[in-house]
C-alpha cells in the first residue's frame, strides 16, 4: 500500500537531563547545552540562537524505507522551493558515531543571504529520519559540529508492531466548523488498493445521507512528499476521475490533510452534494461496526476516560450516524456520583420566540457508557 506518514506528534519533556523523548517518533535527543528545542508544526527545531531563526538543526520522519529513494524526492522538492538551488555536494554514504546513514548538502539565498543546507538521513525500523542544518556563514550564524553530534547522540526507541507496520490511524475524519462530519477516509477498510473516503450530503432536506467513493490507491503517485490520486470511482462503480483536477493525501501522525481541486463544470446538484475545492484537514479516528457487523463508522482513537467537551463531541457524531440529522448544540454536566448527563438539542426560533427543541439526554459514564434517559435503552457514544 502506498500511504505514507510525514510526522507530527508531542514532543516529551525537555530541558530534564537536557535530552527530549519523543515516544511518536520513537527517537530520544540529547539537546546540546544552551540550545533550546521546540515542536513547530510538522517539524523539531533545535535553535542554536535565536528561538525561530537559523542556525538551526531540525528534525523529520517519513515512511520511506530506503534512505536515497527519500533523498531523490526531497531535491525535487527542494529544487521547487528555490530557483537557486545548488547541490554542493551528493548523496554519500558516511558513519555518524555509531550509525550508518546518507549526507547531501545544498545551498541556496534567502532574502540575499547565501545558506548552507545538510541533511544526514538514515533509517531505523522502517521509518526514514532526516536530519538536517541551516547556517549562514557570511552572518556568523554556525553551528559548528552540533548536526554530527545530534546523529551521533540520539537513541531509537522500540516501537509497538502497529507503529511499525504503518505509523497511520485507522481511519480520519473532516468535521465542518458545526462539529458535523463532512468526509471520512477509511484506512482499515482498504482493500484491493482501494481506499474508502465516505461523504455526508444533503439536498434541501435538515438531514444527510452517504455516499461513497473509492481512491484508486494501485494508480496513486507519491510526488513531494502526498499521495496523488489520479483515479476515482464512485460507490456504484463509475468512474468519476475527471471530476477531479487533482486530489492528494499527507498523513501525519496526529492527522490527515486532503487537498482537492474540483472540476466545476461536472458538478450536478448544489454546492452540499458534492466535494468541493478545498484542503481538509482531518483527525485520526478509530473504526468501529454496528450490531450487524456490516456498517462501519469512526469512533475515538483512545478508549477514555473522556472529558466532557469530548463526550459531547462524540454524543453528537453518534447521534448523527445513527439518524442522519446532527444536533447543534450539546450541554455536558457531570453529576455528583461522577456521571455525566449529556443533552443534544438546538435552538429554533418560532413566531418570534426561541424554543429548544431537544434531540436526546443521556446518563453516561466518562467511557460514553450509560442509557438514553427518554428510552430507558443502553447506549455506548463510543462504539
């Protein structure tokens, strides 16, 4: 299977012995003295000066299983970041205290500086590390030997056989700003190279209904670091390829981003019956089946204790795979015997008056056990 995981994932304690543990990554660093190491978006910083300026060392995972296959596609993309780029020096093989791995170097400008760009990767239980410098040598802003020493002085940890299989959740999940679910990639449900993405549409109607489309994973590119999708089939099995100028996957370890760019002229129906432009950023979620065995749907990614925005969060989802409809608003208070009364309603407003129209009430536990207070039945917001 083609998916890959580029990284994103807390980083532990640091400062404590000077050395950061990031149990996601499966790597422990000693941070040399005086740096200071942070966590920026989808990359670890180690700032020799200036807390968000070079030089700098920085850190990187990625599925890659071959260090210069990895190599070949970071100077490609490199080489569309910067018109100037120049490869001062090719990938070579070289031993970095006790570990064997690959150094390119670069260089480039930035705003006309003249920057010197190494990268050291290697891998280790099937996960690609990059390590890589930024200096500016005509600035006095080096380093010195503090990328060796990183290499040098880090430590992989051992990770679970599910980390190491694919590093992805099984599935994620697009909510709207509401909370409503809009798309949801089924990664467990797989199969013969086709990945599920499941939509909820509308038409006309306070109620949604699914459809579904299948990613043609065997036909599927990986170009600077997403998945490019170059055919698509729908749940009836046509082809629908070519209502899609472009639609690519990055998976991170705390998510996914799915980026689109629609044909517009081959749309039919309104603007809420159809996947539109956009890049939808998506949350790692579980997968669950129903009583039956048959319908699937995400449900959280950890098995609790939840808190109280989570289970109304959660409430509310539940409440929308099992009926069609998602309620606006869900109100969360824990009672005194350390349960939690959840109530899913929203507002409408009726000859000029608000009422509140209430959808369900429910006594759970902090795992999302419990009953539905009007129907006296058993309920689990978890799955």
């Amino acid at each position: 299977m083609l998916l890959f995981c580029l990284m994103l994932v807390p980083a532990g304690c640091i400062g404590e012995a000077n050395v950061d543990t990031l149990t996601g990554w499966n790597i422990r660093i000693v941070v040399p003295e005086g740096a200071t190491a942070v966590l920026e978006e989808n990359d670890y910083y180690i700032y020799a000066g200036r807390a968000g300026e070079i030089p700098y060392v920085m850190i990187r995972t990625y599925r890659y299983d071959d260090e210069t296959a990895l190599i070949k596609d970071f100077t490609t993309y490199m080489a569309g970041q910067y018109a100037d780029l120049k490869v001062t020096a090719g990938a070579t093989k070289k031993t970095v205290g006790d570990k064997e791995c690959y150094e390119i170097d670069y260089a480039y400008t930035i705003s006309d500086y003249d920057v010197r760009d190494r990268r050291i990767v290697m891998v280790a239980d099937g996960t690609a590390y990059m390590f890589g410098s930024k200096e500016i040598d005509s600035l006095g802003r080096t380093i010195g030997s503090m990328l060796d020493d990183v290499v040098a002085n880090c430590t992989f940890l051992t990770a679970s056989a599910s980390e190491q299989q694919s590093g992805l959740a099984d599935g994620y999940l697009y909510c709207l700003t509401s909370g409503m679910p809009k798309y949801w990639l089924d990664i467990s449900g797989t199969a013969d190279n086709r990945l599920p993405l499941h939509c909820y549409f509308r038409s006309s109607d306070p109620t949604f209904y699914e459809r579904s489309y299948y990613l043609d994973l065997s036909s599927a590119v990986n170009t600077e670091n997403a998945l490019e999708i170059h055919r698509v089939y729908d749940q009836d099995g046509a082809d629908c390829s070519d209502s899609f100028r472009s639609m690519k996957l990055r998976f991170y370890l705390d998510g996914a981003v799915m980026t689109v760019e629609r044909d517009e002229k081959t749309m039919t129906g309104g603007t809420e019956d159809n996947i539109l432009t956009g890049s939808y950023r998506m949350k790692p979620v579980g997968v669950d089946t129903d009583s039956t065995g048959i319908q699937r749907r995400p449900r959280p990614v950890k098995n609790g204790p939840f808190q109280a925005d989570e289970l109304g969060e959660w409430a509310r989802i539940d409440y929308f795979f099992n009926t069609g409809f998602f309620p606006t608003i869900a109100e969360v208070t824990e009672n005194q015997d350390g349960t939690f009364a959840v109530h899913l309603f929203e507002i409408v407003e009726s000859d000029s008056e608000k009422h509140t129209v209430s959808s369900a009430r429910y006594t759970v536990d902090a795992y999302g056990e419990g009953k539905d207070d009007i129907t006296k039945e058993r309920v689990s917001l978890m799955r």
